[in-house]
C-alpha cells in the first residue's frame, strides 16, 4: 500500500516525524483528512496526487483498514521543555484558560486524549515537531477543516508559548493501556469552554 511508504509499516508513523501514525486513528477522521486533501482543505501535493483519482468509497476503504490496526506505541521522548513549561502546558490541554475562552484540548479530544470515535483524532503518540507544524498550519489557513472550524478558531487565540507548552506537554506523555478512542466524550464540567466543531460530524456524503 502506498500510504505505508511514508507513514511507516502497518501506518505506525514515519521514522521522521513528520508523517503521523494511522493505525487505530478513528475512521471517520482518517476519512475526513483524505476529503480534506483530495477537496483542498488541506495543501500536500504528494497526497493530493495520491487521493485525488480515489473514490469516496476507496477513501473509505483505506481509513477503516487503519483504524481497525491495533499497535503498540513507542515511549514518548523525554521532554526538552522548563518544568514551569510542561506545568503551562498540562494546564491547558486539561482545563484551557476560561479568562481567554479558550477550550481545553480534552474537551473535544477525549479525557484520555485518545480521541473520540468516529472524526476526533488523539493526540498522544504524536512526535511534537508534527504537533507544532499541525497547530502552526491551523494558523496560517494552510490546514482548513469543515465549518464551523473549531481548531482554527482555537489555534487563533494561542499564542506562541502556549503552542510550545501544550505540545511539549503532549507529546511527553504516555499512552495510556488502551489507546482506542472513547465511544463518546463525557458532560463538559460546568463552565468548561465547549467549541462548536464541524469536523465532530460527519459532512455530508460521509458514511463512517
């Protein structure tokens, strides 16, 4: 397969960072990402090429192959960041910064942030140089997403150290002993920002 050839054997993740993991991501999120490269909501010409002949059910076909993989993780990198850092960015991904209506990662991403079947992806195992660029593309308008786009209001309010400290944080952390996203997200405690998020629902024509 040719996705493999970038995005490592079995979809465990380029040895680069720069190409993530597929396996066990949610297949309506995987699904979404290759519309959005196919659809130019997302600018990759190698994958445009490669999606762009692909019919949606193909597209369909090639996301449940790696959601359904079920593969160990390597242990997170040591973190590189300041204590007070990775303190900043525990803060945010966990509770956001309601002085700043900004939500908290697991909000939309699940209390484990492993995701949330069937369209939000996890965000654990992810090397943070690919969290930086991904964030860093939600800002630029580089990485667009259905409507309402939640991450690219969310990434709008972060500034540069809260970007730093939130993947820092991230991408320190462990797995958690089962990876697989949530069937759904809990009741946000009271006064939690909830973003209102297009790519939570499946867009029209999406069959996950």
């Amino acid at each position: 397969m040719a996705c493999t050839a970038c995005h490592g054997a079995q979809g465990r993740a380029g040895p680069d960072g720069y190409y993530p993991r597929l396996a066990g991501k949610p297949a309506g999120y995987l699904y979404n990402q290759l519309l959005n490269f196919r659809d130019g909501r997302r600018h990759y010409a190698l994958m445009t090429q490669l999606v762009d002949p692909l019919t949606d059910d193909y597209l369909m076909e090639i996301a449940r192959y790696f959601s359904a993989l079920d593969l160990p993780y390597p242990p997170p990198a040591a973190p590189a960041a300041a204590p007070d850092v990775l303190r900043r960015g525990k803060a945010l991904v966990l509770q956001g910064d309601p002085g700043r209506r900004l939500p908290a990662c697991v909000s939309c991403h699940g209390q484990a942030m492993t995701g949330v079947a069937p369209h939000v992806p996890g965000l654990l195992g992810l090397p943070r140089d690919y969290l930086n660029a991904q964030l860093g593309a939600w800002r630029t308008g580089q990485r667009r997403a259905h409507a309402p786009d939640c991450m690219a209001n969310i990434v709008g309010q972060m500034n540069d150290a809260d970007i730093h400290a939130a993947t820092s944080w991230l991408a320190a952390q462990p797995l958690p002993a089962s990876s697989k996203p949530a069937a759904t997200l809990p009741a946000a405690p009271a006064g939690q920002v909830v973003p209102a998020c297009g790519s939570a629902v499946a867009p029209r024509g999406t069959r996950p």
